[in-house]
C-alpha cells in the first residue's frame, strides 16, 4: 500500500519519470532502472493498483496484515438486494477510509451478474469513480470483477 512521504519534498512531481511509485500490475520483470519489477511513474497508476488490490485482497489473506482488505467473495452467492449492496458499499467506504485515506470516493457502482446457467450469482462488478484529496479536480475509475 502507499506510505507517505515526510521528507523535505512532500509531494512527489509526476514529471520526473526518475520516482518510481509503485509496482505495476500484473508483475512482470522490469525493461529499465525501475528495479526487478516493472514500477509506476506517475501517482494516479500507483493509486489504482492500490485500490485494484485492496478489492481483491480477502481479510487474512495478507501476511502480518490481517485487516487488510475486503471479504467480497463471501458476497458472490448471496441473494442480491438492496440491503446487501448497501452493507457492501459501506465495507468498501470504511475500508478506504481506513487503508487509502487519501483517496476520496466519488461514486461506487455496484452490480452482481447472473450465472450463465441461471442458478444463482457469480460476478461482482466494481466500478469505483475517485479522486486524489490533494487533487480533487482530476476523477478517476477502477473496474474491478470478483469471481468468474
């Protein structure tokens, strides 16, 4: 996840391509100096990888980190109302608020999808439209799908 940086430069200039943020998804090896993986330049990239694994990533799941991301994979199966839509936006807004306080939530679009035999559910679509609080003009989407 993003630490912070409290050094002199505060905020770090996407134009110098010489920062290298994050890990780029998927893992690959890296072409350049970025190191052995290839790495984000720019922080809006970091910021969706981010936010891409956090969704992904089941509570437990992390090493160390047993808070760390969501359980939306207990959700594919259930019965789709308005009521578990609900608790499962607001599992989302809290756990941003906590991991990623620097991400400000704008929409969050949630839709479950049918089976293509029709028996039950198994998709769940993400789509999160956000932005960055120190840069509150500039919006962003992540999609994101759990289960096949």
């Amino acid at each position: 996840m993003a630490i912070k940086d409290r050094n002199k430069k505060q905020f770090i200039q996407d134009r110098d391509d010489r920062v290298f943020i994050g890990i780029d998804l998927p893992f690959r090896k890296s072409d350049g100096v970025e190191g052995w993986f290839a790495s984000t330049t720019d922080t809006i990239s970091a910021v969706k990888n981010n936010i891409k694994n956090l969704l992904r990533t089941n509570k437990g799941e992390r090493y160390l980190q047993p808070n760390l991301g969501l359980n939306l994979r207990n959700y594919l199966f259930e019965q789709y109302t308005d009521d578990l839509r609900l608790q499962i936006e607001n599992d989302i807004l809290d756990t941003f608020e906590f991991w990623l306080p620097f991400v400000q939530v704008r929409n969050l679009d949630i839709k479950m999808s049918d089976a293509s035999d029709g028996i039950g559910k198994n998709k769940l679509s993400i789509n999160v439209l956000f932005n960055i609080t120190k840069d509150p003009n500039t919006l962003e989407s992540v999609q994101v799908e759990i289960g096949d």
